[in-house]
C-alpha cells in the first residue's frame, strides 16, 4: 500500500500547491448554476410536490463532484506526456495496480470539495437534505466511478484535441441529459433515450433518493447498476494501466 500513499501524496502536494484557486474553482461553478437556475428560473417553482431547489441540490452535487472526479484525466494526461510524472511511476518498484488505486483515491477526494460546499449550502438555506451512511456509499460508488472514467480517458487519448473533443461530446451532454436540472421523464423522447445511456443518471438518482428519503425516489437497482459500471470500469483502467508503456 506504500506506492498507493505515495501516489496520493503527491498529487496532493501537487494539488496544494495551487492553493485557493483550486478550492474557489471546485465551488464557484456551482454556485453560478446554483444563482442561476436555483434563484433564476427556477424561483417559486416546484418539480414531483418538492420546492425546485430541493430538486435541484443533489443534481449539483452529482454533477459538480462528477467534474472534480472525472477532471483527474486531465492530470494524469499532462503528468504522463509533458512532465513524465506518470513514466517514473511506472519504473518505480511499485504494483501497477497502485499507480491507479492512488489517482482514484485523489480523485475521491477532489470530488468531495464541492460536495461538502453544496451540503453546507443546504444547511444553511433549510432544505431537508439528509445525509446517512447510504448516502455516503452511494457518492463514494459516484466518485469512483468518474474518477476511473477520467483515468481511462486519460491513459486512452493521446492529445488535447482528443480529450476535448471527448468532453465537448460527451461529458457536456451528460450533465444536461442526467436528470440534474429537470426530470428526465420529461424530456422528449430521444433525449430521454440519450439520458438513460448516461451513468450520471443513475447516480443523480441515488444520491437525489438518498438525500431526500421521504420523496420515495430511491431504487436499490440504481445502485447495483452503478456498482456494476464501477466494476467495468475498474477491470478497464486495471487493463490499461498493466499495458502501459514507460
């Protein structure tokens, strides 16, 4: 587990370093969407009997952490072609398995910032979320899940073009078609298809039912859905991190 720590640390330190920009960065952009479509277009209104902004929270937490979580990519993109950080992980006499096990558990722990930010919001503002130890796993299975995303995309593009273009046509999307500002029942048809394609739908879905138990939201087979994409994805960034090259 030595190489897993050391791992973490260092993208900690590196994390660190970048100080208050990094935190400020991890919150202010959902606290625009939250200005925005929490006390803009949706003042006053009300989605399946609750107050829009009890709707709207736990859609920011999912996609606000996926961001922070996901955005790991473009850190292990830079470290492993520009500042070969990535190439002395591989020689060094650690497990390849730790290499990964550290950048996810970083990435964790970056998608907890924002988390943190919008739950206290919550507290402040009165809105009844709840937070319970099923809560917790379900955003821990969300984290892990993005966080590896991003370490597959990273270890499988080799450009800035590439990735761009895979957040252009991708990640954007998944944050409007995954139930995070609207339901996705009421979308039309071919959005609603595109929605359900989406992982963040079903981890907006458990995190949402989670944190707001009474409106009956939460589905035990979301949660074993994501558990299984979690799984696939880990098998998939374990492949690529075996076969990378030094």
């Amino acid at each position: 587990m030595k190489g897993v720590w050391a791992v973490f640390y260092r993208e900690l330190m590196f994390y660190r370093r970048r100080g208050i920009r990094t935190v400020l960065a991890a919150i202010i952009h959902p606290g625009l969407f939250l200005l925005a479509f929490g006390y803009g277009i949706g003042r006053g209104a009300t989605v399946n009997g609750m107050s829009y902004l009890a709707f709207l929270l736990p859609g920011l937490i999912t996609m606000s952490s996926m961001n922070q979580s996901y955005g790991i990519s473009l850190e292990v993109h830079i470290s492993r072609y520009y500042f070969k950080v990535f190439e002395e992980y591989l020689m060094a006499p650690i497990w390849r398995w730790e290499i990964l096990a550290g950048e996810v558990l970083y990435g964790v722990c970056k998608g907890m910032l924002p988390v943190i930010f919008l739950l206290g919001y919550s507290w402040i503002a009165g809105i009844g979320l709840k937070i319970t130890p099923l809560f917790l796993f379900c955003l821990l299975v969300h984290l892990l899940a993005f966080s590896l995303l991003g370490f597959i995309i990273a270890m499988a593009v080799e450009s800035h073009a590439d990735q761009s273009a895979f957040s252009t046509f991708v990640m954007v999307p998944m944050i409007f078609l995954s139930d995070t500002f609207y339901p996705i029942d009421k979308m039309p048809l071919l959005a609603k298809y595109l929605g359900y394609l989406s992982p963040l739908t079903y981890s907006t879905k458990l995190i949402r039912g989670t944190l707001l138990p009474s409106s009956g939201l939460f589905s035990f087979k979301y949660l074993v859905l994501m558990v299984g994409i979690t799984l696939c994805l880990l098998v998939v960034a374990l492949i690529m991190i075996e076969r990378a090259e030094a």
